[in-house]
C-alpha cells in the first residue's frame, strides 16, 4: 500500500501543474540561441507522475517533446524520462532534491546525436516560487561540465 500511495514528494510535483511561457536560451559552439516555447505540467495516473508537454521552435524546426517525472516511494529516488522529435531515443535520469536550496538534480544518460555515443548529462531545476523555476541542462565528461541549454520558465496559467 505504501508503495502505490502519492506522498508529500507527488504533492510538490502537483504544484507545478499548469502552463509555462519558456525563455529558452541555447549554448552550442560558444554561441547563445534564444527561443521561446510553452510547457504544460500535468499529474497523470492518480497523482503519482508529473507530465510535461513541451511545444517550442528550435534552430528554426518546430520542437516537441514530453516527460515523466516520479518519485519512487522505496527507492526514494527521483526519476524522470524525456523523449521528443529530435531525435528516437530516450533520455533517462535519477535524481535526488536539495530543499535547502529547492534544487532538483537528475543525473542520467542519452545519445549524443554529435558522436552517436553514449553521454552523461545532468539538469538542475531550481524552484525559485510558485510562478517560476529555472532547468539548466550540461553535458557531463570526467569532472568537466558543459551547460548546453537554460529554460526560465514562468507560470502562464
């Protein structure tokens, strides 16, 4: 029973539900690409996933994309997957909150469609108030890390 029940974590993610303007800002090659786009956060299945719906343009191609994030009440880990029409994988991620500092960090692995090889990458999302967060995204190599993308997401609706 206590595995299938949502708790305080599923709560928080409850928070975010609703629509998102997003301030994209894109770092590839040292050069800085704006976009805008629009996210929809839903729970899904009583209240035990967050879905996000993600609609944007990107280097002029229409972006789509979605993702689960869950809270695995043994485990208790975070875990988030996200696909989109980018590319035909699937990105996988654990992560742990810090709530001193309201930062979610997942840690996981994709294919870098560059190289076509495994990758590492990492997102901080940081819950600044109930009408923003800040998703930074790096790629990860040994210590070193890249940011390749920051979205400044404000609450729409």
């Amino acid at each position: 029973q206590d595995y299938m029940t949502p708790g305080t974590v599923h709560k928080a993610f409850e928070k975010n539900c609703g629509t998102w303007k997003a301030d994209i800002t894109q770092y590839m090659g040292g050069q800085e690409m704006k976009a805008e786009g629009t996210a929809v956060f839903e729970m899904i299945l009583g209240g035990r996933y967050m879905k996000s719906s993600f609609n944007s343009t990107i280097m002029g191609m229409p972006m789509e994309g979605f993702g689960l994030d869950a809270y695995d009440n043994i485990t208790k880990e975070y875990i988030s997957i996200w696909i989109d029409n980018m590319g035909t994988g699937v990105m996988h991620m654990k992560g742990k909150m810090d709530p001193a500092t309201n930062k979610l960090t997942y840690v996981g692995t994709m294919i870098d469609p560059m190289s076509g090889k495994e990758a590492t990458t990492k997102t901080v999302t940081t819950q600044v108030d109930d009408n923003k967060m800040i998703f930074d995204m790096f790629t990860v190599d040994g210590t070193q890390e890249t940011k390749n993308m920051s979205i400044v997401y404000t609450r729409a609706k």
